[in-house]
C-alpha cells in the first residue's frame, strides 16, 4: 500500500473534528429541546407578518 499524502491526513482529521463539532451541537440542542429550555413561544417567520409590514410601509408612504 502507498503512503497518504500530508495533505489528506490533515484534511481527514479537520473532518473528523467537524464531525465530532457537529454531533455534541446536535445533542446539546436536542437535550435543550427535551428539558424545556428552548420552546418555541410564536412563529418567527410566516407570511401574514410579511403582507402587515408592507401594508403598514404603504399607508405610512401616503
């Protein structure tokens, strides 16, 4: 077999960090999710919020 090049040693080993990065967010989110700290309280986006700004942004032009 033929040696990796330093370069794909590295490489592999920022993803294997990435990796670990992104399963300990995943579980630090979900266990917030299950013990209440994070609850959705209303919507962020939705379209009816949209059409009242831009109504409000009309009748404050004229």
């Amino acid at each position: 077999m033929y040696r990796r090049p330093k370069f794909l040693e590295i490489l592999l080993e920022i993803r294997e960090q990435m990796s670990r990065d992104v399963d300990y967010d995943v579980d630090l989110f979900a266990e917030m999710v299950r013990s209440g700290k994070i609850a959705r309280k209303e919507k962020k986006f939705g379209l009816d919020k949209v059409k009242n700004k831009k109504d409000d942004k009309k009748i404050k032009k004229i």
